[in-house]
C-alpha cells in the first residue's frame, strides 16, 4: 500500500521541490516502492484524470469516507478500474475495502462518463485517451473544460484542482534524432518507419494523434524527425539499440550552430549530461573526413558522470570522446597542453529550466474536489452572526496569503536568476581563455533575458572578449539552416539591458550614450541571436542559443588594443568588470529525455541533400573581408560597456 501513500506524497510536494514530477520521483531515495512503479501509476492515473475526477465526484465517495483525500482517492480509483490487477494491496487493507465497497457505484459513473464521450467499448475509450484524445472533463452543458497544471514556489506539483487556464492549441511532437554514428537518415526511414507517410508540414503532426503513422523532416536541422506526441517508439529496437535518440529540437541547435569544418580540431562540451548534445557533436564530428578530433566532455555530478558514459557508449562515439567525470569545466586550465588543439567550445549550463516542455507541461493530474458531508435539517439554529459591517468587509485573509506567497516566489525567483546569470557569464569567459578556440556556442533551455541576453552582452563588453578579439557570430555566418530560423533574440530585453548598462557607463566614466545607438546595438545583439519557444506551431521547447568567433587577423584595433565598430553595430566587442562568482549552490535543473539504447554499423554519411551544408571557417572570412571592402562608411565608434568616444578610420 505504500505504492498510493508515496505516490500522493510526491503529487502533494509540501516540501516544495524543484523539478519536474520524473526526476522528484526518481531523485527521491527513501521510497519503499520501485520509482518506475510510482511514475506508471501516477502517469496513467494523470491521463484519465479529468475522468476519473467526474467519477468520483459524481459517486460521492469523498463525502462518505473521510479518510480519503482527493489524491489518495484518484489514484485508487484508477486501479480499481482501469488496471489488470485492480488495487495493488492486500485484500484487506483498509482503504482497499474503503474503496471496493463502493465498486458499484463507481463503475456506474464509468460508465456513464464513458457514453457521454460517445465511446461504445472501453477499449475504444482506452485507445482514445492514451493518444491524448476526449479525455477532459464535461461540463453541465456537455463541453470540454480543458485544464493544465499547477506550480507552487517554483516546483512542479503536475496537479491542479478545476479551473485554470487552457491548454495550449499546439502539442509538443516527438522529435528523434536519427544518430548517423551508427545509421542513416534513409535506412531507418526504410525501416523503423517504414509505413510512415511523409508530411511537409509540422502542423500536421502537432494535431496528429497518438496511432497515425505520420512523420515530418526538419528543414532546419539535418537528419531530424517530428512523430505525433503519443506515437511509443520506446519499445523498437532502433530506440533500444541506439539508433534513434529522442532529442528536442531546439536542442540539437547548438552542436550544428558550432558549424564544424575541415578547419577544426578538439572540441570541449563544458556541461555535458546527459550526453544528448555530446553524441549530436560527435556526429557532426565524424562528416570530418581529414580529421579525427576529440572531444572533451566535462560533467561535474557524479552521478549525471554516470549517464553521461552510458549515453555515450550506447551512441557508439566512445572512440570520439573524452570523458572528464566529476570534474568542473571551470576548475581546468585554459592554457593546459591538454586542450592547445581546442578549436571550438559547446556550453550549455545550469539554468533555470523554465523552457522545458516537461517543466509545466506534463499531463495534469486533475483531482476531484472535497465534498463536505451532508448537515441534518434537524439540527439546532445557528445563533445570529454577529459581524459587524466593518468585519465583513475585511479583505479575506488567504487572499492576503497568497498574494505574499506570489511576492516571495518573485523575490525568490530574481534572486536565483541573478545567481545563475553571474555563474552563466563566468563560465562563457572561461571559455574564452583557451588560446586555440575559435568558436564558442552558448546555450540554455530558460525563456528568461537574464540567462540569455543579458548573459550574452556580459560577455561582449568583457575584458577577455577585449584582449582575445571575441565577437558575436552574425546571422549572416550562421549556417544556413538556422540563420534561416525566424526567431531571434528579445529586443525589447536587449534594449533594456543596453539602458542599464549605459546608465552605469555614464555614472562610472562619465561616457553619456545615446538613445539612437542604444537600439542600434540592442538590434544587433537580438538579430544574431536564436530563441525558440515552447507552445507554438514550431513545436519546440523554450531554448536561445548564440555564437562566438574570434578574428585573429582582425585589424580594426586602436593603438590602446580596443577594438572599434561600425556605426551600424556590426562587431561589438568592449570592456566590463570582471564577473566572478561562487559557484555553491548552485543546481543543475537541465533535464533531456533520456533514451536507452543504439545499432552495430558504424556508418558515416554526408548531410541529407535538403540541408544546406554549414559555412566553412574561410567561407565566413570572405564574407567578412568583402564586407570590409565595400563599406562607404568611414565613421567608426568604440564600445566600451556600451557605446562611446567616436573614431574616423
């Protein structure tokens, strides 16, 4: 019976624990019950929540037997009527008898629940839920009433008790990787999805159920699939063996924004668990056809170490990493002998996590609500309430409550924010200490500007960034497929951290910068930067992305060693205090679905023919120096913090 007590426990989360309901389960050391057992009961039990909360609403179960709570009591319910074996507990437990003596009336209300959707067989009905079909509750008037989670404090709970807000229009697909390190794109096509019909538009994939064999090839990034949501593919021998790799869109941006080349040496992945953006890296690294580079893959966690080398060895690029486990990526040695090879640098750090789609968007567990018992007409009057007029205007104080609870969490949030913005900034200027690199992709999985944009022109206005010639990778250098991405950064952040910052200049150095400048400089940054978002037709998690090149040869340098900039914003690079931090406390909350398995080809193939392939290192150069050479505008401007003294070249 423990398997319901821990089960609600978690759902309950009163210790407010970060994270989404998979990992509060399986992080959870002292459970009596298998981890895998508690997530099955509570996953299934979610999907026929919005059911399951009519029945037992309707039966009354809830005003009758008060040792049950609404949790307790979902959960038991969908045992009893919906699992093989019915309630996992002995016989005569107490709350298993609780529950079967009102089996009748239950599986009336079932029934009835299910002829309302117009279903004419449970199966049907099953069928129809799994691929996340009619399974809301009706309301009075026979519509849909859809719901989503809650949170409190920032955890996920995945629960929620009746009216909230709707669901959004658009389902996250099934994005999977196929890992060309062991396959192709055509073999699995010929195989694994063999039957599947071929779709030209995500949108037909986003409203596709759960049994439609249905597939969509990215057009952004090479040998990427979108499957409808529910479709199971957990159980093929493609996913067991390592041949496919789920892996959300958004990220497998950042391993093919690197825009690897024949010019490139070493790699470094800085934070590399669970491995899904390690194994993409060493995919794009085996097209190398010159070279066989290393990549260096640093874990900190212990036990995130431990995914890591499995992920690996099952995507077959053991012979293509190295893996540092338990070791800080912060705590190594820029100028080591180890990494004088290292041309190009993926980092995806600890962030908040607010982009991820199992952060907010599991399936709810709709529970019922409690119903008080029935109060005998013959009881005595009640005497008179004696409230005064000003009593009963009073505000009600769990209103009060709330409202002081939703200001902590505010505070609670910018703090922590504020924290992970410093550590974020820390470690993209590690990153540019490796006297070798030449390439760096920042990352993270968060929807706020403080980990993103504001992380990203930290670094620009760095005085590394100053000394080793770091500057933004302009769309225009970005391979094509995600220069073609029409998301970009948030302006109206950039603009507001250009506003602050520039305040600070004027205070500090007494440079005053104007307001025309401010955008144009805002404009750059957003323009060469990548977001998606979670919850629109794209189908992707929350996610931004931005590039790094260093110009060895750049000559447009002062004699003091500042590097100066177009008018228009073109290179920005500049100076800032330096952004240290301690690196306590701080928690790493990124989560990737983790897959299981791999094939034994080791096949190597050429990107598919619709992808554009990335633009090579010297390409890039062209471009830059043409520009150089057709610019008609001689004013130059140098940016410091922001933007300041004017030069003519």
């Amino acid at each position: 019976m423990s398997l319901y007590y821990e089960a609600a426990a978690i759902l309950s989360n009163t210790e407010k624990v970060g994270g989404s309901l998979k990992s509060r389960i399986y992080s959870k050391k002292d459970l009596k019950s298998s981890p895998a057992n508690i997530y099955a009961l509570v996953s299934e039990t979610s999907k026929w929540s919005a059911v399951l909360k009519e029945v037992v609403e309707r039966s009354g179960i809830l005003r009758i037997e008060r040792k049950l709570d609404p949790t307790l009591a979902i959960l038991l319910v969908h045992d009893l009527l919906l699992a093989r074996r019915g309630i996992a507990a002995p016989t005569k437990h107490a709350l298993r008898v609780t529950v079967e003596k009102h089996k009748a009336r239950l599986n009336a209300e079932f029934t009835k629940a299910r002829l309302r959707r117009e279903f004419v067989s449970l199966e049907a009905f099953r069928e129809s839920v799994n691929s996340g079909e009619k399974s809301a509750p009706i309301s009075a008037t026979g519509s849909t009433n859809g719901t989503s989670n809650g949170t409190t404090n920032g955890a996920t709970n995945g629960v929620t008790n009746g009216a909230t807000k709707p669901k959004s229009d658009h389902r996250h697909p099934r994005w999977v990787r196929v890992n060309i390190l062991r396959t192709t794109l055509q073999e699995q096509l010929n195989t694994t999805f063999m039957g599947f019909r071929q779709s030209s538009d995500i949108a037909e994939i986003l409203s596709a159920s759960g049994k439609d064999k249905v597939l969509h090839i990215d057009k952004h990034i090479p040998d990427l699939l979108a499957l409808p949501s529910r479709f199971d593919l957990t159980k093929s021998r493609a996913y067991q063996e390592g041949l496919i790799i789920f892996q959300d869109k958004a990220s497998c941006f950042p391993a093919y924004l690197l825009s690897l080349d024949e010019s490139d040496s070493d790699m470094i992945d800085a934070c590399a668990a669970p491995g899904n953006k390690t194994t993409h890296l060493a995919a794009f690294a085996a097209r190398m056809k010159r070279k066989k580079p290393r990549i260096h893959a640093f874990e900190r966690s212990a036990e995130r170490s431990k995914t890591l080398v499995k992920m690996v060895k099952l995507a077959g690029a053991e012979n293509k990493v190295k893996i540092w486990s338990s070791t800080d990526f912060l705590a190594t040695k820029a100028a080591d002998g180890e990494f004088e090879s290292v041309t190009a640098i993926l980092l995806d750090p600890s962030c908040s996590g607010s982009g991820i789609v199992g952060r907010d968007d599991e399936v709810p567990m709709i529970l019922p609500r409690r119903q008080e018992p029935q109060v005998s007409t013959k009881s005595k009057k009640r005497k008179k309430s004696s409230k005064t007029a000003l009593e009963a205007n009073l505000p009600d104080p769990s209103h009060m409550e709330n409202e002081k609870t939703l200001e902590e969490e505010e505070e609670a949030l910018t703090e922590r924010l504020t924290t992970l913005s410093s550590f974020q900034a820390q470690i993209l200027d590690h990153a540019m200490r490796f006297p070798s690199a030449r390439k760096i992709v920042y990352s993270t999985c968060s929807i706020y500007a403080q980990e993103n944009e504001e992380v990203v022109m930290k670094a620009l206005t760095s005085d590394i960034a100053k000394e080793q010639k770091w500057r933004l990778l302009r769309r225009s250098e970005q391979v094509l497929g995600l220069a073609k991405w029409e998301t970009r950064g948030d302006k109206i952040a950039c603009l507001a951290i250009m506003k602050e910052r520039s305040e600070a200049l004027k205070q500090d150095f007494g440079v005053e910068v104007l307001a025309g400048e401010q955008e144009k400089f805002a404009n750059y940054i957003a323009d060469n930067c990548i977001r998606c978002e979670k919850g629109t037709g794209e189908g992707t998690m929350g996610f931004f992305a931005a590039g790094f090149v260093r110009d060895f040869d750049d000559k447009r340098m002062c004699d003091n060693g500042v590097q100066i900039v177009e008018a228009l914003g073109e290179d920005v690079v500049g100076k800032a205090k330096d952004n240290s931090i301690d690196r306590s406390g701080i928690e790493d909350q990124q989560e990737e679905e983790e897959w299981k398995g791999f094939s034994d080809d080791d096949v190597i193939v050429n990107a598919a023919d619709e992808i554009d392939p990335p633009i090579s290192h010297p390409e890039m150069s062209k471009i830059h120096e043409s520009r150089l050479r057709n610019q008609s505008q001689k004013r130059w401007r140098w940016w410091g913090v922001g933007v300041g003294r004017k030069y003519r070249a």
